[in-house]
C-alpha cells in the first residue's frame, strides 16, 4: 500500500516537471514567434496550450484521488495540496505564454514592440524562460538554493516592466496608441508569467525546508 | 465525529462567503474612489487587503486540516479541494481591485480614465459588482440557477473590454500614453476579475450538480 502510494506520489512530482518543460518550451516559442513576427510558430503556442490544460487537469485528478484512497496525512498531504497550487500557476504560465503568441498572431507581418523597446522585452522574455527552467530544476532536485536566484530574476522583470512604463511615459514615446496597448499588456504579460513562477518556487521551498522564504529578494 | 465534521465544513463554506463579501465591498469602494479620483477610499481598499489575504490563508489552513483529520471522502473531498481553488481565485479578486484602487491613487487628484470611456468603465465595474454579489449568493443558496447570469454579465465585461480597445484605436484617441497604459490596465484588471468570477460560480455549479457548466455563455 504504502509502495503504491509513494509510486503515485512520485507520479504527481513527475507530472509536475513535465508541466513546467512544455510551459518553458511554449514560452520559449512564444518569444521567438514575437521577436520574429513568425505567425506559424505563435500558432503552435497557441494550439498546444491545450495539452498544459489537460495535464493540470489530469495531475488534479490524479491529486484528488490519491486524498480520496490513501488519505495521506502531514507532509504528504501538504505535496499534495502544495502539487494543486502548483499545477494551477503552471497552468496560468501556460496562459501567458499564450497571450504572448497571440499578440505575434494578431500584429503579424508587424512586430508587437517598436525597436526602442526590443533590448527590453528581450531581456524580460530571457529571464522569463530562466525561472520557467529553473522553476523545473527545482521541482526535480528539490535544491531550494535556486530560488532567491528565481526569485532575483523576477526582481529584474519588475525593474524592465516599471522601465516600459517610463519609456511611454517619456516625451519621446511617439507610437501609435495601439502599439501602446500591446506594449502594455506583453509587458504585464511577462511579469505575471514571472509572479507564477516564483509562487511555485515558494512552494516547492516550503514543502522541503517547512519555510516560507521571504517574500521579495533584493526589492 | 462527523457533526464535528459536517460543522468544520460549514465552517468553511462560511468563510468562503465572508471572503465574497470582503471582495464586492473592497471593489465597490475602489470603483468609486477610481471614479471620484478619491484618494482616502482608495487607500482603505488596498489597506483592506491585508485581511482578505489573511483569510484565504485562515481558510486554507482549516481544509488542509480537515482532509488531515477527517479523510473525508467523494463529495466532501471534492468540496475542500473546491474550497481551496475557490478562495484562491476570491483572494485574487481582492488583489485586482486593489489594483484598481492603486490607478486612483496614483493619478490622485485626476482621473484615471478620459470622459469619453468613463460610462463604459463605469458598466464594466458595476457588473463586476454584480457578479461578485451574486457569487457571494451563490455560495450561500447552492442556487445554480444564477450561474448563467454570473456567466452572462462576464460576457457582456469582455465586449466592454474589446470596446475599450476599439476606442483606443479610432483616429478620435488623442490621449496621452501613460492615460493609454492606465486605461488598458484598469481595463484588464476588470475583465480579469469577471474571470474570476465566473470560475467560482462554475465551482459551485460542478460542487452542486456534479457537472461542468459549458465554459462561456452567448459568446
């Protein structure tokens, strides 16, 4: 019983690390397809978002069958719920990384951000993937030393998405109000993306030293 | 044992109401401090969330000790797991109308939005209100007959929030952009939270009737 129960658990982690490669894949693609105006790639984002849905959905199930019939307790009990949480911000990731694409789609052949902004978003995009892969790392090694760095990555997200916010501000913003609009939202886009993936690691962090970290590293 | 049980349960279901409750008064105030550019009611909106944040944590603690040490099983089970994803998705409406109360008072003494766009956003939040009221009756009453309607204001919010985007793009747009960037944000926050929502309510539908709600209506 017990067996059976640690394999299913095991699963659940399994299942997990899984959601957070196709998350960083999709986010990965995403960016090119936004860098890139490539309207094909974005597309791909955008219809395997699908599979992130089915697989939180399956963990879940899978999570609430293991309350159901094993009815864990203490620290099992705590992966469980933590693995809830988890999966619905990998899941949400999955969202943005979506919304990313369909900005591409939407403005394809044009690019979403006008070349003063691109280093920016770039970047951003960057340190996105990083914490999406190292959100992975961690699920699977359980090395809590990697979240102050996750968390100092999103730290430098927010600093990017505050600079947008002063570059349209500026008397040299002159693009089209719409381009405003888009900068807007895959800005905030990205740095909710970046929110999620330190949520988990806070989880994750939680669950193996019986600690919430800090909320903020270096802010 | 399982009256201590049934009224653990209850007592969980109380709290989720209560955090409905804290969540529609917290955006009815924001709306009308985001409307009457009204610095004070702003700040006890996003003072206010602290509390909403302690309860959704108060309550998570009481369902992960319920399935600690009742095991419950079937419909129990399902309505703690439910209760937990719900009071997460309550707990980020409180953060987007502290959002929105945070445009107010950073733009304190104007006005967040231009008067072209203020009868549309005045809509937008008035059926944000109503949705989140009538989510609170809903966790009350188990009437699912209200979960179309809940469904149906969220619709009309998304056709609020292409509008705003339409009128952003017209040649009559002549607002400065950092207004642009606040207008698509407080536009986004409030769609968001229609999403939200809608999330909740088709939780309880699923909790109540043991089956999805199809995901949007007249859409």
């Amino acid at each position: 019983m017990r067996k059976v129960f640690q394999a299913e658990l095991h699963q659940v982690g399994e299942e997990l690390i899984q959601i957070s490669q196709l998350v960083t894949e999709a986010l990965t693609k995403a960016d090119a397809a936004f860098r890139g105006a490539d309207v094909e790639l974005a597309q791909d984002v955008i219809s395997a978002d699908a599979r992130i849905d089915f697989l939180q959905n399956d963990l879940d199930e899978r999570a609430i069958d293991i309350l159901a019939l094993q009815g864990p307790v203490a620290g099992d009990l705590r992966m469980i719920v933590g693995a809830l949480r988890m999966s619905a911000s990998l899941e949400r990731m999955g969202d943005l990384a979506r919304h990313i694409a369909q900005l591409a789609r939407l403005r394809y052949p044009a690019l979403v951000v006008p070349s003063s902004l691109r280093a920016t978003f770039a970047e951003m995009a960057e340190l996105d993937i990083t914490i999406s892969t190292q959100v992975g790392v961690l699920l699977d090694s359980r090395n809590v030393e990697l979240v102050p760095e996750i968390q100092a990555a999103n730290s430098r997200i927010n600093e990017l998405h505050r600079s947008v916010f002063a570059a349209i501000a500026s008397p040299d913003w002159n693009e089209k109000p719409v381009t405003t609009v888009d900068v807007t939202l895959a800005s905030r886009y990205l740095e909710r993306f970046g929110d999620h993936g330190v949520s988990v690691a806070r989880k994750v962090s939680y669950l193996v030293t019986g600690q919430w970290q800090p909320e903020a590293y270096a802010q």
